[in-house]
C-alpha cells in the first residue's frame, strides 16, 4: 500500500505533525508513504525534532523505503517563510492537487492531507478556493459528496457525523437546507458505515430547531422538509430515523444506539464532535472516487516551529485511511 501525505501550509504544524505521526506509525505495517512537500523544510524538521525518519527522494513507486518525499514545485523555498504568506498558500495547492491527481489515476491507494489556511490560499490568486473537500471534489468532478467528521472519546466510543451543509452562515442554513442535500448526507453516511465494515449502518438525522421544531413551534423545516426526507430514505431501505432533537442526539450515538448522526449545519455537528475527541477528530470526504482522510484541526500558526504541536489527530487520519484502503482492496 502506498499512502499519500500533501504537507498543506508549510508555515502552520502540518509539517510537524505529519513527521511525528509517520514515526508514531513507523512500525506498524508495511505502508510505505509519499510526502508531498518540500523536501528540505522535511530535513531540517526531522533532524531538529530528532525523529531521524529515513526520508528518501521519490523516484519510484518500485523503490525500496518506506518514506519518500516529492515536490512537483521544482524552485528554491526560502527558510523562514512568515506564517501565512500567500506563497505558502500556492504551494499547499500545488501539493493537494499533485496528491489528488496521484490517488485519481490509482497511483496513492489513499490521501491525507495536513491543515491548509483558506485566507492564505485566497490570498496567493485562488479566488474560489472554499477548502481541500470541494477542492478535490472538482479535481475529481464529484458532484456528491459530504463531509464526515469522526473520533473517539477517552473510553474509545466512536461518533461519526456528516453534514447536510458546511461552511455557510447560520442565517442561510434553512434556505440552503434541502431535501437533495439530507438525503446525500443519509446515503453517504450510510455506506460509511459499509466502507468501515460496521455491522449495521443505523443513521439519526438532527432536527434544525430547538426540540427538532416542536410540531412547529419553532419552525417548520421538521415538518416541511427534514421529516419527509427522512420517511422517503427509510421506504428506500435505509435505517434511518428522524429528525431528532439536536441537544440529546449525540449523547444516545456516542452510547452507541446509533452509527453515525446526520447534522443540518456545521457546529451542530462539529461542536459535539470535538468536545469528545478534540486532539484525535478526523475529516473525512465522503462520495470521492478516492480515500481522502484529513486531521480536524487548522495550521495553528501561533504554535508552529515550537515543536508542540500534538500529531494526534494526524495519525487519527493515517489510521483510518489505511483501513480504509485495506477494507476496499478485501
């Protein structure tokens, strides 16, 4: 198996991250890796966290190794790029669309990718960049997709939750909250749970309002759209209920009476997620003709060079898109 690394912004932790979960993994398998990167920032970071990973230059999917490093971006980066300079921005593209296009063309068996600065990259020309998912959805043109954040609690209780919508303000999540779009997020989440090799894949979809709206009291997404969704994907086989009320749902899947959550937006899902598993959550695309798993953290640019930066999460996402990749290859 060979798994792919895009070093994101090279002026954030991913770099630091990436190295410490590659030697937290190092003896673990077989896996061989390829960070996307620039290659000398690696040295200097390897030798000053004293990992001492036998990093070599790619030249060969064929070569002996286990951890290669390639840069498609062939000029001198200077040392001591300042934290969100927009020429960290184009690089973190050039290795994310280098990486996407490698797992696209069945080179990569999976791709992570380390925290990229969505300021940054606007700043660097990228007008429309809205993040590494829809990204690598163009890349790939897939037009159905979601994203699925994951993780554990200290008792190892999983809660798995993807998102009806994403990045948008509160105020226009009931106009761009459609059935099209909670019945997606029902059937990825669903053949998540195959592709996790779940025995079952039993689905709970939050309501939007308080109390899931009660009976229209506080809104009628409930009853206008969430609720007819839900009863259409259940008369196509899917085990699914809903809509559930939002402030108690988390607590029954993290229990385990359900495998994964639908949530309508972003903090409704997420919040709940990182107050279990805040330093080991994981991003993963559903709906990708590829694996692509990411750390649930940013650049965190006022800790990177420190050499604290916790890589828990980045080996979080090489774990799972390692199983992934083994699950899909069975």
């Amino acid at each position: 198996m060979f798994l792919g690394i895009s070093l994101g912004d090279i002026t954030g932790i991913g770099p630091e991250v990436t190295l410490k979960a590659l030697a937290a993994e190092a003896a673990a398998d077989d896996v061989k890796y390829l960070i996307i990167g620039d290659d000398s920032v690696l040295h200097r970071l390897n030798t000053s966290l004293g990992l001492n990973l036998p990093l070599k230059k790619f030249s060969s999917y064929a070569d002996s190794g286990k951890f290669f490093v390639t840069n498609p971006i062939q000029f001198q980066i200077p040392e001591n790029l300042p934290a969100g300079s927009p020429q960290a921005g184009s690089l973190a593209i050039s290795w994310l669309g280098f990486g996407g296009h490698r797992c696209f063309h069945g080179e990569l068996d999976a791709l992570v990718t380390a925290p990229v600065n969505k300021e940054t990259i606007i700043r660097a020309g990228y007008k429309n960049f809205h993040g590494q998912t829809d990204y690598l959805a163009e890349l790939a043109d897939a037009r159905r997709t979601a994203m699925m954040l994951l993780g554990t609690d200290e008792r190892g209780r999983w809660l798995r939750v993807a998102l009806a919508t994403v990045h948008i303000p509160l105020k226009a999540v009931p106009e761009k909250l459609t059935a099209e779009k909670i019945a997606l997020a029902i059937e990825l989440a669903a053949q998540s749970c195959r592709d996790l090799g779940l025995a079952r894949a039993k689905i709970a979809v939050c309501g939007l309002n308080p109390h899931a709206g009660e009976g229209g009291e506080f809104g009628d997404e409930e009853i206008k759209t969430i609720t007819p969704t839900v009863q259409a994907m259940q008369k196509r086989g899917f085990d699914v209920i809903g809509p559930l009320s939002g402030d108690t749902v988390f607590h029954y899947a993290l229990k385990g009476d359900f495998d994964a959550v639908v949530a309508m937006y972003h903090d409704q899902g997420l919040a709940p997620l990182k107050a279990v598993a805040f330093d080991s959550g994981i991003n993963w695309t559903l709906g990708l003709p590829f694996i692509r798993t990411s750390p649930d953290h940013g650049t965190a640019y006022d800790i990177a060079g420190k050499g604290i930066a916790n890589p828990g999460s980045m080996i979080a996402a090489i774990r799972l898109a390692k199983q992934l990749a083994k699950n899909r290859s069975r």
